[in-house]
C-alpha cells in the first residue's frame, strides 16, 4: 500500500492498523523514487500529480515522521518497500524517519526489473545493508525478494535458491533480522515442498537467529472475477498456515484491473485472516509429514544451485556475479542483458512448474525429476501458462455466472 500524499499515506496505515486482523504497515514507495529519478518525484509533489506510491526521499523527513507518529507500534512495524536496485537514498531516508524494517535484494530486486547491471545491484544493496545495521541499533530487519522473482513461470527450486542466497547475503553484511520469501504459484502441493525446503535450507545456509517466513499471494496474471480473486487469495493463506509461515502479503479482488483502495486492501487482509483462521482448523486434521529432504526434489534442486554458487568464490558477493556470468543462475523468460536467458520452464499436467530447459545450471534430469519431454514452447502456450492461474480461478466463477443467466 502506497499514496503520494502524506494524508492518504496516514489514512492507509491507520486503516490497516485498525482492521479485524493482525497486520503490518506497508509504506511502498513511487515508481519515480524506484529508479533514482527524483527531479521527477520532485516535480509531481509540486504539481500534485497523483504518484503510485509514497516519495520517501523527497518528502521533507519531518514529513513522513508526522505520518508514522502514533501509528508505528511495537505491535504494529511498518515496513517500507521499494523495488529499487539502488537503494541508498530511500534506505537514508526510512532510517532518519525512524523506520528499520524493509525488503529486497541484490538480485531479486535488478534482474527483473530494469537494466542496472547486477555487479552494480550487489555493491549498492552491500552498502545499504551494512548502513542499516550499523545505523539501526542491530534493529533492522531485511526480507528477501528472491523467492518471488519475475513473479510467476519461475520453478520453485530457484525461488528458493535466491531467497536463501540472499538471506545469506544480508546476514554476512550485519543483518541480524530477516525474513525470507516465497510466491505462491501453481501447484498447491509443490508450493508446500518448496516453502519446506526453503526452511531446510536456511538453517543450513544463513547464519542468524532471528527468521521467519513469509508467503506473497500469486504475483502473476491475477482472476478477472471477483470470486476467482478471492479464492486464490484464500489458498495463499492456506498455504501460509499449513507451511507455518509468519506473514503473508496480499493481493486484493482489483488485482487484475487497477490500483486498489484503502477498503480493498483492508477487505483483503479480512478474508486471508478469516481463511487462516478456517485452514489452521484444517490443518488440526492434518496428519501429513513434511518430506524427508531427499524426497523433496526442490529441496535436492536448490541445494544443488546453492551449492554450485557458493562454490565459486568465498566472497558472496563475487560469486553471486559469476553465477550469473555462467549461468549457474538463470531465470526463465528473463530478459535483463546479466541473465542468461537459457532456462525456460513449463507447467505440467499436475499444474506443477517444471523446468524444460536448464541452460548452464548445474541440475541435471535425475535432480529435476520431469517426467516426459513438454513439447516446444509456442506463444499461445505461453500466453496459455501465463494465464493457468487466472483461468482455473475464474472458470468456476463465469461457469456459475452463466448457469444464474440461463435460469434467468
């Protein structure tokens, strides 16, 4: 949630405060601010151009303190989330605001997002997570951003791979605090495994104590249908609660047509509580054990990449540039000039997400465990895997819709 305004901005948080859950505040800053472009973020404010979120960096600091006061709580943390892969100046700004909590990463938060080069991405989120630790107290809390890269058509095991190497990263540069993320994606069962790895993993990879998890709503081409909307947001909670999971982000019903309200975003964050609260007494009834590590083939899938990136140098941040350099790391339908490009990925009859070619990583067919040979990807299965989600969830909403119409 984000408004340029300062009084909007209040008015959300206090909104998300006071709403029938148990909520963090989110303060999401401008498109603008993202970039570095704050002529332009400058320029808006004066001539009251309505911005996509708040300009952290340019709004005078007592500014953006008079918006917190009385809202920022021990039992309500607001978190500021950004999307830059030049973080300094608004990591400068949410701390003389008296906020420590944000999010991102070296990688997650380049490739998918613009043309910075990645070596660059790595020395600036270096500097801006030791500023924050040093200058927080040893206070600061940083999440990931890695398991939810590109947003969708990323098979799990390489989410996973990025958020603990990330995880990893922060920690090595003071971070005492973090969070590590995975997006739902299409395959209710598979996401299980993979939010069962991720915790395997970290414990073996990130040296702090202070962990926890967190689960995004699906981030891809989101249900037209009310209904729809809601329902997939419903199984994101459900798979918070039965992975354990700490915190989940939402998504709202006007995902797929606009910008959301205050209410909207309060709505959502009513029906994910009221569904985690359904789904742990499901879960009471649950007698599933988590996969043994090497039943879990994402678990097997990310250790290797792990593994093989670690393996290319002691300094983190030298071998997170080379794994990209060979391919090690490749993300699917990526096009940011630092990536490779080789890897492409598929979603099977199961609904699962599979890889259809590795490119340079070192996984090999036994590790990926696919089963047959998908055939060739064509642009309508693209669109078609693009759209998988949207459409499973809206296909029982317009077929309802319709059979009201005929009885009509």
């Amino acid at each position: 949630m984000g408004f340029g305004t300062p009084g909007a901005m209040r008015a959300g948080l206090v909104a998300t405060k006071e709403t029938r859950a148990r909520t963090v505040g989110t303060i999401t800053v401008d498109s603008y601010t993202r970039v570095g472009d704050h002529g332009a973020a400058l320029r808006a404010l004066d001539s009251g151009m309505e911005l996509n979120g708040y300009p952290i960096v340019d709004h005078p600091i007592q500014v953006t303190r008079n918006v917190i006061d009385g809202v920022l709580s021990p039992d309500f943390p607001i978190q500021v989330r950004h999307g830059s892969a030049r973080p300094g100046a608004i990591t400068r700004a949410l701390l003389r605001a008296g906020l420590n909590a944000t999010e991102g990463g070296p990688v997650s938060y380049c490739l998918p997002y613009g043309r910075v080069p990645l070596q660059e991405s790595i020395v600036n989120w270096s500097e801006a997570s030791a500023q924050l630790a040093a200058e927080s107290g040893g206070l600061a809390h940083l999440e990931t951003f890695g398991g939810c890269l590109l947003g969708q058509l990323c098979p799990p095991s390489l989410l996973v791979a990025v958020s603990v190497l990330e995880a990893r990263f922060f920690a090595l540069h003071g971070i005492k605090s973090l969070s590590l993320s995975y997006a739902q994606q299409t395959n209710f069962d598979q996401d299980v495994e993979a939010v069962v790895a991720m915790r395997q993993l970290a414990g073996e990879f990130v040296p702090a104590q202070d962990v926890h998890y967190v689960i995004y709503a699906y981030m891809g081409v989101y249900p037209r249908t009310r209904t729809g909307a809601l329902q997939l947001l419903r199984q994101a909670a459900r798979l918070a609660v039965h992975t354990d999971s700490e915190r989940l982000i939402v998504k709202t019903a006007a995902e797929a047509h606009r910008i959301p309200t205050i209410a909207e975003n309060v709505e959502a964050l009513e029906v994910s509580s009221m569904a985690a609260r359904l789904y742990g007494q499901e879960r009471k009834g649950d007698v599933r054990q988590p996969l043994a590590d090497l039943e879990n083939p994402t678990y097997r899938e990310a250790r290797r990449l792990i593994e093989a990136v670690l393996g290319l140098s002691s300094d983190l941040n030298r071998s997170l540039s080379e794994s990209f350099r060979l391919g090690y790391l490749d993300v699917p339908f990526c096009l940011h000039p630092d990536n490779a490009g080789q890897s492409r990925s598929y979603i099977d009859d199961e609904g699962r997400l599979q890889w259809s070619s590795v490119g340079g990583m070192p996984i090999s067919p036994a590790v990926r465990g696919t089963s047959g040979r998908p055939a060739p990807l064509t642009s309508r299965g693209l669109l078609a895997a693009l759209n998988f989600a949207r459409d499973n969830f809206d296909r029982p909403a317009l077929t309802s819709q319709q059979s009201a119409i005929r009885e009509d």
